[in-house]
C-alpha cells in the first residue's frame, strides 16, 4: 500500500518535472529540473528493490552528466541565447508525433495480452535483490562471462569519451585568438 | 494490489519517452536537445526495470544490470555531446539548431 | 535440264545493281559516269533476258519433243506450237498451317507471251534511252532505274501466285515513282511521281483485299498459286458451292476488289488522275511503263484471274462500263490537249479502256491480243514523240509545230506507222485487235457497248490524226532558234522506232481470222478459254467482214472529220495560252472527284489530328510530367539539411513503424 502512495507521488513528481525540461526558458532551470526528475526515477528504483541502482542513479547521472552539463552552461556566458525563440511554429508541429508514439505505445502495453505478459513472476522477496552482492555476483561471478568482458568495455569507452572530449575541447583552447570568438574564415 | 505492478512501470517509462521525444524536437538551443535525449534514456533504464521484475531468478537481475551499463554509456555521451556543442557554438556563435544546415541536401 | 526461270529477272536486277554502282561511284566526277559502260550494261542484261525467254519458248519445244512444223508459207497456216507451262520454286515463303504460299516463277501460255513483248520491246526501249538521255547527267541512275522495272516486271508477269505477282505490282510502282521523278530537281516531277505513286497504293489496297476475301473462298486447303486457283474454280465439284448465295457474294466482292487494283494500275475510271500527270517524265518511260508494260498489267491481272471473274458476271459487267466510259471520257479528253505527250496519254487510257471493255464482255484473249498490239504502236507513237522532241530542243507544244515531214523523215515514217494502226485502218495491228474487240462486243455485250466503243473508235481516229495533222502535215510553226537545230535522231534511237514501226503492221497478223491465222487465239485458249466458254459466246451476228468494215468506215470517217475541221481552223493552231476553260474543266473532272472523294477527308482527319488531338496528348504529357514534379519535390523535403527536420521525419518513421506494431492489438 505504502509502496503504491510512494510510487504514485515519485511518479507525479517525475512527470512534473520532465514537462519543466520541456518548457523551461533557460538552460538552468532546465537543468535542475531534470535533476528533479532523476531523483524521482532513484526513488522509484528503490520502490523496486534495485537500491544499487538507485544509488548510481543519483551519484552517476544526477550528481556527475548533469553536474557537467551544468558546468557547460555556464561557462558559454551565452547560453541564454536570446536569438533562439523559446517555441515556435515547428514546435507545435513536433507535439504530434510525440503524442502519437505515446499514444502506440501505451496501446501497445495496455493491449489485451499486456496483463499476461507483464504479470509480476518474482517469487524472491523484493527488498533482497537489487544489492551490491547480488549485482556483483552476476557481474564477476566464477565465470568470466559476457558481463565481466562488457564491464571492461564500458571502462575502455569511458577512456576514449574522455580522451575524445578534451581533444575536442583543447582544440579551441589551443588557438592564439579569444577562445570565444571564432577566427575569420573559420577554422 | 499493493505490489508496485510492472505496466505501471511501464506506463511512465513510455510517457517519460514521449516528452524526452517532444523536448528533442521541439526546442531549438541545442541545451536542450542534450536534454532530451537524457530524458529518453531514463525512460528507456525505467523500463530495463519494469521488465527485469516479471523475470525470475537471476535473469530479473539481468535486468538491472542493463540499466547500469545504460548510465555509464550516458555518462560517456553526455561527455563527448557537450564537448561537441562546445567546438559548435565556437563555430557557430550560435546555439540555434536551425543555424546548422550545411549538411548536404 | 532444271528450267532456270529465276534467270529472267535476275539478269535485269543484275544490271540494276551495276548501273547503280556505276551511279555512286561515278556521281563525284564531273561528267557522272561512263555513258557506254552504263548504257551496254543497261541494255545487254535485258537483251540476255529476252533471247532467254525466246529459247524458254524453243526449249519447251525440245522438252516436248514434237516435230517442228515450219510451214515456209508466208503467213498462211503458219504453226506455232504450243508452249506448255513450266514453273520452278525459289523457296517456301510464308509457311504458316493455314497459308501456304511458295516463291516461284512459272511460264504459262499467258506469261509467254506478256514476256516476248515485256523483255523485247523492253530491250528496245532501253536502246532508245540510250540516245535519249546520253546528255543527261544521271544516265547511269536512269538505266538502272530502267533495269529495276524490267526486273519488277517480269516477277509480276513471270509469278506462280498472285502474291509473288504483288511483289512485282509494287516493284513497278516503285519504279515507276523513282521514274516519273527523274528530274528531281523540279518539284513539280516530284508531285507527279507521288501522286502516280499514292493513286497506285490506293489501287494495291484493293488488290489485297480482293486477295484475303478470295482465301476466303478458296479456303485454307488450296496453295494460294494460280495453278491452284484455277483448278479449284474449274472443278464441276464446285460449281454448286459457287452458285450459292453466300459464296457468289464473296466471290463478287473480292472480284470487285481485285478490279480496284486492277483500274489503279491501268489507269481506269476512278484511279486515272496519275497517268496524264506522269508525263512529267523522260519520253522513254512513258514509252515502256505508260504504254506497253505497267499500264497492261490491270488486264493482265483480269486475264489470269479470269477463271474467277468468270463467276462473277455482276463484276464483270462493271468492268465493261468502266472501261467503255474510260475510253469514251479519255477520247474527248484527247482531243483538246495540246501537248503531244498529253495527247498520247490520253490516248493510251482510251486504249486501255478499250482492253478492259473486252475482258468485261468476257473476251480475255481479244483483251490480251489489244494489249499485244497497242504495245506495239503506241510504243512506237512515244518514241516517235521523244524523237520530235528532241529534234525541237525539248518543245512540247504541238501548236508549234507542224511541217516535219520534210525536216524529219523516217520519224515521220515511224509514226505514221503508229498511226495507221491506231486509228485501224485496214490490215494494221490496231485493225485485226480493235474490230475483234468490237466484234465480241456486239456478240456478248449488246448494242448499248458497241455503239459507245464505235463512237470511241470514231473519236480516236479524230485525234490521232489531229495530232499528226498538227505535228508532220501542217505549215511549220516553230520557233526560229529551234529550227536551226532540227536534226533526225541518232541511229540508237532510230532502230526500235523501224522495229514498232514495223510491228504495228504486222504484228496483228498473229491473229487474223479471215486469212485463218488464229496462232494467238489458240495459244490463249488453254489459258482463258474455259471462263470464256463459261460465259458463252454470243450468239452467231452479223458476219465479220460486213462488222471489219464498219470499223474501217469509222476510222475513215474520223480522219475526214480530222481534216475538215484542220482546214475550218478549228484547231485553234496560232494560240499560244494554257487550255480554254471547258477543256480544262473536262480534263480535271476526276482530279476533282479524287479530290472531294479521297483528299478532304484526309485533310480533315489530319486537321483533327493536329489541332485537337495533338494538344491534347502534348497537354497530358505535360500534366504528367507535372505530376512527378510534385512527387519529386514532395520527396526532396525529406532531404532536409535542418536538424529538427531530420529527426522529426525520423520520428514519423517509427511511429509509422508503432502502428504497423499495434495494427494487431484490438
């Protein structure tokens, strides 16, 4: 019962402030509330016992991409960029097809197998999956598997994201000229 | 009903997906482009979630596996898309993605 | 020994190819080619072709193993035997299960004698061109234009079906436009050259719908030869199917049909109009395709089929009053022209008419013996004319001319030998051909015919001798500058003028009843002789002598006619101008009705065509192409260079993808 109160407050919560990102005026507010939404999403991970998850939620995606999203703001002083209309004709255009893979989608799931399909089988009780243990188990259990194999990866393209981000980045940096100001004939 | 059912779940996770997909391509500062796309991907980790609990055993925890793997490839796009913007609007003087059209037609 | 008839018209196609050659290659020098070279070539293939066609008579013989009678009487009793048929296939030709039709020549009674005078005056003819044209630039192009004839000719003469014929029948159409035209240069050759061209075509359309209407009756059994289609229509077995109603139609109708073609190529009532015009050629081809060979190939067609016409007595009937009105029309018509050529034209239509007239009454040998004889003068009244000509320095005008019987003597000899034969006067070759026509007119066509084919024959005698009053007899009325240039012919053109000269005095010797020589009728007799026995011959009249007399006295009358109104000056000879109004109108009377008939409806149609349906086929292809416009352009908005754009189409796509996915779910 709890559980359903807490869900549907996160939930309300989440959708609240995904609509802010959508009509926020300034990247700022935007940013905060994706922040806002982040966190509801972590409440609900927690809600469905997947607490480590919940954690990174908040430590990796709100606390660390948004962070830098942030930071990026800040620093292009120009980021409000009064030049660019908040919503315009196109805007409006674009609500259909949203609206419409919504729409499908939610007949999709709400289809008349849907309840079949989607019936909860878990026989474990809830508040012991989700944990580091288990997680950690799965991912660098006895056998060196497609996880373990996957986790190197993933750190592998962390690497070059970050490599590639500052080459990106430095290149500009590197140039005699104001760094904010473009060169003649482009560069 | 006092478990939380997965088509709730799943409910949001599609309406979450269908704002992330109106922000995209809605707005026009690239900001909020990035935005979006963050939305979406939440959305998508929701229902990694959703699906995970009508598993049992150790393929529902499979499913939360995903979504961990999930955030850290966000993380590493969100890196190198905002690097990206940086080098555009360098380019550019401009945040507006009406400004970009010199792809080839 | 293999009969090689394919021989007969190769040789002259032969030299077709090589006076051609001798053209183009010898078209960039200054002079053309060489006129010696050419002209031998041009005149030896068809002299090899005819001293062929004499042996294919004597090697018959041989064949036939009989005994030569040579009777050395001159003239009385004289024995010629006859020549049995032969034929040799070239190849299988269309080989479809219903129609069966072989190429092959075959060499019949009737070609025999088509071919003695096809190749042999031919020859002359080519030698006469020889002189004629040796100023000319394009000598070579004409002798091979010549050669080409002959050959078209002699398949359509020589052919062992009707459409091995046609292939000849449009050959000679083709010549004869290439022919007519000769003198490119001036548009007006042109215009004749196609109207006697698209006259003849109209002609042929008749003659392959009678062609498809006779399978019909033939029915799919019988190989389409006239071997086939004459036995098949003397069978007693099909007598009774031939009463019937149905097929007698049939047969009426595909006869009428095959009579269209027939009057395109003989230039009868209505296809006439080309023949006057198509003078506009040299004087050698008016000679051979106007007067002794194209022009006889309407009869000929009539006397081959003759087993069919036969059974069609409605057809013939209409056969006969074409060719009556025709001759009576192309008399009077005759008569006010005043150019020699012109003259002669008509007259060779009159002629004709007369030949269709005797098939028409059901006399095809007589028809044959016209063609026969009339090849003869009238091919010596055209090269006569040529000659006349060509002393005057190209004057056409017989109101300026007159008194050559001095200044062109064997011409003169040469024509007036013509003449005597045309108007039939006694023992010449138009005398024996003409009064046996006229005879077998009164006996199986009745009064009404004979009348109106004497009143012609009166008439004919009228011209004629205008024309020769005015070209030979009268006081001189040429120009000064001519004058000086009057000089007889040269030798080439001289021997076949003494050659016809001498035929159309003799030649109707081949049939001359009341001295019991009857060669020809004979030798036709295998080949005409059971449709004409079908038709029955009249009954017994008044006798020959007192009819032969009769047609004397016509000719006479008309000669005096000729004279008295030559001395009243009725003759009109000191006029200068183009014709009077009544003449001309009478002369273009069928110019005008082909006109109303067969060119307003075209140029109708082609108005409708050009201003309402052309529009409207430009105006849909131009909607058309409208149309992919705005496709394409509605697709190029997908490749859009704006971001947003881009994704939102993306989008589109996956949510047409969604509804393909939930199109299941109810």
């Amino acid at each position: 019962m709890i559980t359903q109160v807490y869900f549907w407050i996160f939930s309300i919560v989440a959708l609240a402030t995904a609509l802010g990102v959508l009509v926020s005026r300034h990247p700022i507010h935007a940013a905060l509330c994706l922040i806002g939404t982040m966190v509801s999403l972590a409440g609900i991970y927690s809600l469905v016992a997947a607490p480590f998850l919940a954690t990174l939620q908040i430590l990796v995606y709100a606390g660390a991409v948004v962070m830098l999203l942030v930071f990026v703001i800040m620093v292009l002083n120009s980021a409000k960029d009064d030049h660019t209309p908040r919503w315009d004709a196109f805007g409006w255009a674009a609500l259909a097809p949203s609206a419409a893979t919504g729409f499908f989608l939610l007949r999709v799931l709400l289809g008349a197998d849907a309840a079949h399909s989607f019936a909860l089988r878990s026989t474990d009780p809830p508040a012991a999956r989700g944990t580091v243990e288990a997680l950690s188990a799965l991912l660098f259990g006895d056998r060196i598997g497609a996880w373990s194999f996957l986790f190197l990866v993933v750190g592998l393209l962390l690497l070059s994201a970050v490599v590639g981000a500052v080459l990106l980045a430095k290149h500009h940096l590197d140039s005699p000229s104001a760094p904010s100001t473009p060169r003649p004939g482009g560069h | 009903m006092g478990d939380l059912q997965p088509i709730q779940l799943q409910v949001l996770a599609a309406l979450l997906f269908a704002i992330g997909l109106a922000t995209v391509m809605a707005r026009r500062n690239l900001f909020f482009v990035l935005m979006g796309v963050e939305l979406m991907l939440n959305a998508a980790n929701l229902s990694f979630l959703s699906w995970s609990r009508t598993m049992p055993g150790s393929v529902g925890l499979e499913g939360q596996l995903a979504p961990i793997f999930a955030i850290a490839v966000a993380a590493a796009e969100a890196c190198v898309g905002l690097a990206m913007l940086l080098s555009v609007f360098r380019s550019r003087e401009s945040l507006d993605t009406d400004a970009f059209d010199r792809m080839k037609e | 020994m293999t009969p090689q008839l394919w021989l007969l018209p190769a040789l002259p196609f032969f030299g077709f190819l090589v006076n051609g050659a001798l053209a183009l290659f010898g078209s960039r020098t200054e002079n053309g080619p060489s006129r010696g070279l050419s002209g031998f070539l041009g005149v030896l293939f068809p002299l090899v072709s005819f001293i062929l066609v004499v042996l294919a008579w004597q090697g018959l013989f041989l064949v036939q193993d009989s005994v030569l009678r040579l009777n050395h009487d001159l003239g009385l009793g004289l024995r010629i035997p006859q020549v049995k048929p032969f034929g040799q296939v070239l190849w299988p030709w269309m080989q479809t299960g219903e129609l069966n039709v072989e190429f092959g020549f075959r060499f019949d009674e009737l070609a025999g004698i088509m071919l003695l005078f096809v190749t042999g005056i031919g020859t002359l003819i080519h030698l006469y061109s020889v002189g004629y044209m040796a100023r000319d630039r394009g000598f070579a192009r004409f002798m091979a234009y010549m050669n080409l004839f002959l050959a078209n000719m002699v398949v359509l003469v020589l052919g062992n079906g009707p459409l091995v014929t046609f292939m000849g029948w449009e050959g000679v159409g083709l010549c004869s436009y290439l022919l007519i035209g000769f003198w490119h240069h001036d548009a007006a050759n042109g215009a004749a050259a196609k109207k006697a061209f698209l006259v003849n075509r109209a002609g042929d359309l008749g003659f392959l719908l009678g062609l498809f209407l006779l399978w019909q009756v033939l029915g799919t059994g019988t190989p389409l030869t006239y071997e086939a289609i004459t036995n098949w229509f003397r069978d007693p077995a099909h007598a009774v199917l031939l009463a019937s109603a149905p097929v007698a139609a049939l047969v009426t109708a595909s006869t009428l049909l095959l009579l269209l073609g027939a009057t395109g190529k003989s230039a009868q009532i209505p296809l006439l109009t080309w023949l006057p015009d198509a003078m506009a050629g040299p004087t050698p081809v008016s000679a051979l395709i106007h007067a002794a060979t194209m022009v006889t190939s309407g009869v000929f067609l009539l006397a081959r089929l003759s087993d069919v016409f036969a059974h069609a007595p409605a057809t013939l009937q209409v056969v006969a009053w074409i060719g009556a009105a025709t001759a009576a029309w192309a008399a009077v018509t005759g008569f006010v022209q005043t150019d020699i050529k012109k003259i002669l034209a008509y007259s060779t239509i009159s002629q004709l008419g007369f030949m269709f007239l005797a098939a028409g009454v059901g006399a095809f040998d007589a028809g044959v013996f016209h063609v026969f004889t009339h090849a003869f003068f009238k091919g010596v009244l055209f090269l006569g004319a040529g000659s006349v000509i060509h002393a005057l320095s190209g004057e056409q005008d017989v109101r300026r001319m007159g008194g050559l019987w001095k200044k062109l003597p064997l011409t003169f000899a040469a024509m007036s030998c013509g003449w005597y034969a045309i108007v039939g006067l006694p023992f010449g070759a138009g005398f024996w051909s003409k009064d046996l026509i006229l005879e077998n007119v009164l006996l199986r066509g009745g009064p009404a015919l004979y009348l109106v084919a004497l009143a012609t024959a009166v008439v004919t005698a009228v011209y004629m001798t205008r024309l020769m009053i005015l070209v030979f007899w009268s006081k001189p009325r040429f120009s000064p500058d001519a004058a000086s240039h009057i000089h007889e012919s040269p030798l080439s053109m001289q021997i076949p003028m003494w050659v016809l000269g001498f035929g159309s005095l003799v030649a109707g010797f081949a049939w001359a009843d009341p001295f019991h020589l009857d060669w020809f009728s004979r030798h036709m007799s295998e080949s005409v002789g059971p449709a004409q026995a079908l038709l029955g011959a009249g009954a017994g009249g008044p006798s020959p002598i007192l009819l032969e007399s009769v047609g004397v006295v016509a000719s006479l009358l008309g000669i005096l006619v000729a004279f008295a109104l030559h001395r009243k000056g009725c003759f009109r000879e000191n006029s200068t101008g183009p014709l009077s109004m009544p003449a001309r109108a009478w002369t273009l009377l069928f110019d005008g009705v082909q006109s109303v008939a067969g060119i307003w409806p075209v140029r109708i149609v082609s108005w409708i065509l050009d201003n309402i349906l052309q529009p409207l086929l430009v105006g849909l292809a131009r909607v058309f192409g409208w149309c992919l416009e705005m496709a394409g352009g509605a697709v190029r908005m997908a490749q859009t260079p704006r971001l947003r754009w881009n994704l939102g189409l993306s989008v589109l796509g996956l949510v047409a993808l969604l509804i393909l996915l939930a199109r299941n779910i109810p």
